[in-house]
C-alpha cells in the first residue's frame, strides 16, 4: 500500500495540510484514506448515545454501522497500542493512505514547519522527511514545498512514491 506522512511539532498546521492534499488527490480521481495519530485521549463517541452505553457497559469493541458509514472503537483496557502497520492492515486498499503524525515511524514524510511555534526542523536526524512544507524561509537540504500549495506537494507526493501523474 503507498502511504506517505505529514509530520511536524504541534500547531504547524499539518491537519489543515492534510485537509488538502486529501481534497486535491482525490479530486486527481485517486482514492485516499488517512491514518491521524492521536496524542491524547479521544472519543468520537457522545455521552447518551446508544454506542456510548455499550462501551461505558464494558464492551469490548462497538461497531457503530448505518447505510452510509461504520465506525469500530476498541477498548485497549491496559493493551499496548497497535503498530502503525496493524492500523494500516486494518484499511481496505486505497491509491494512497496519508498519515498525519506517527514521526518516529520510518515511512516517507513531508514536514511541515512554521517559524512561529520555534520548534526545531525534525529533518536534519530523520532521513525518511523527504521534503519541507514551509510559508518561512528554512535551512535544509530538503525541498522546500510552499505550504499553501497543496497542488505543488500533492505532486511532490505522487512523484517520490511513482504513482498518478503528479
């Protein structure tokens, strides 16, 4: 499966890059999913719903299905968090997965870096950032993607992994 990263420190902006760069590859007529790493914990579930109660009776895993959609939430209760690439087994096949955080993984990654959070570059101890998807000047040897160009780092994407025509 062709998967490649966006990466970064906190408040970079790599959500509102990954919103785009889904809506520009996808709308090449690629199919894409995404994987988002969460630091934190999270519930997409809501207190009162059907689903909530199931979980807070002690259910394992709920799958949550409709005409239009399904969702699984899992429990870990205590067990080591799955792989990246457990995760990725999981998806059906797709064109491209794009995965937002995971920056210790070893996949191909754009990072994205604004001078204003003065978090350091991750490229320089991590040859697997490819490029650097920036609106401030940076030092690196990497390319350096404007930050707003979705099109110019979706084709960047498609290029490095040989796919579509980008």
């Amino acid at each position: 499966m062709n998967m490649y990263g966006v990466t970064g420190w906190k408040n970079a902006g790599k959500t509102s890059l990954m919103e785009r760069l889904v809506k520009e590859i996808a709308g090449r007529g690629l199919s894409v999913s995404t994987v988002k790493h969460a630091h934190h914990d999270f519930d997409i579930d809501r207190p009162g719903k059907d689903s909530f109660r199931h979980r807070a009776a002690g259910a394992r895993e709920v799958l949550v299905a409709s005409d239009m959609r399904y969702a699984l939430m899992r429990e870990m209760q205590g067990e080591a968090p799955p792989t990246l690439e457990e995760l990725l087994a999981r998806l059906a096949p797709v064109d491209l997965v794009l995965i937002e955080g995971y920056k210790r993984d070893r996949h191909r990654k754009i990072e994205v870096w604004r001078a204003v959070t003065g978090a350091a570059l991750i490229a320089p101890d991590d040859p697997t950032v490819r490029a650097i998807a920036s609106a401030d000047p940076v030092e690196t040897d990497r390319p350096v993607l404007p930050l707003d160009d979705a099109r110019a780092i979706a084709d960047f994407i498609l290029r490095d992994l040989g796919i579509g025509a980008g």
